[in-house]
C-alpha cells in the first residue's frame, strides 16, 4: 500500500553527491521541523522529467520558499547523475536533488513502479508529496503516462488549498 496523507514519511537514508562525494542524509532529518515539497521523477535525464517536471519546480523555487517549504527532487538513480542533472538544469541552491540508488525508500513509500518495458528496471512513479514535520499531508501519484497532479503549480495550488493563509 501506498504512503497516504497522514502517514509519516519513512525513516531512511538517501543521499546528495557534493563537493565531499556521495553523503547519506536522513530522512527523518530531511523532514523533521519543515514542511517540506517532494517530487519524484521516474528518471534523471528523461524528456518528460527534464522539459517539464524539474524545470517547473525550478521556475516557481521562489513560490515555495516564501511559502516556507523546502523542495526536494528524488529519483532512483546515483547521486552522481542526479548531480549532473541538477547543474544542467540549473537548479538553485536549496532545492536538493536526492538519489534513491536502490529504490528502498521509494519502495518504503508504496510508489515504486516496473519500468523494465522501457529498459530502466524499478523505478519510482512520478509523484509529489507535501509534508509537514514528517507527515505527509497531500499525496499525489501520476497515473501512468501523464503529468499533472505532481507538476509545482498544482502542489502551490493543493499547499494553497490546505493552508488557513496562502500568500497573495
């Protein structure tokens, strides 16, 4: 079953590629005290991920920090490539680009899916998630072959929706 609003977001370690190399970061760390925005992409480097899903959370960053969320962009591959991703896509400083290596917290949340057909074996569905101190308030999984749901400005809308005083 998958992660449902409510729910709290799984304990376990991802990681960033930095100057330092590979670090794991945990998730309870990521989300404990924030409200934070994570969005999944079924692969760094793909058409639908890189023309439109990371560059809208790119484009609205700012639309989320004066909210007072964090963004996070996850996928399962290597830290190394969702590295390289990231700086060509220019993403700003803060919105952190988590590699999911081995699909475990991807699998933990109930949202992995079997793209073998395509030649990339497990992968994660694209999905966006809005959490609040660990607890994931707002859950949004694509079905197959399309992007809406999980796109940033529908999350700005649900955030919006869930918040007593959304910004003007």
């Amino acid at each position: 079953m998958s992660i449902q609003p409510g729910d709290s977001i799984p304990s376990m370690s991802l990681q960033v590629a930095g100057a330092q190399g590979a670090q794991d970061r945990d998730t309870a760390q990521l989300f404990s005290g924030k409200r934070v925005v994570l969005f999944s992409v079924p692969g760094a480097f793909t058409p639908t991920c890189s023309e439109r899903h990371l560059p809208g959370y790119v484009q609205h960053h700012d639309d989320f920090v004066k909210r007072g969320i964090d963004v996070y962009c996850l996928s399962v591959n290597d830290a190394f490539v969702m590295q390289a991703w990231g700086e060509s896509q220019h993403v700003p400083e803060g919105l952190l680009m988590l590699a999911d290596g081995n699909g475990a917290f991807t699998r933990a949340l109930g949202l992995e899916m079997d793209a073998s057909p395509f030649g990339m074996g497990v992968r994660g569905k694209r999905f966006a998630i809005y959490a609040d101190n660990g607890v994931a308030r707002a859950v949004e999984v694509e079905a197959p072959g399309e992007f809406r749901v999980s796109s940033a400005e529908s999350m700005l809308q649900t955030i919006d929706a869930l918040s007593p005083n959304p910004p003007e």
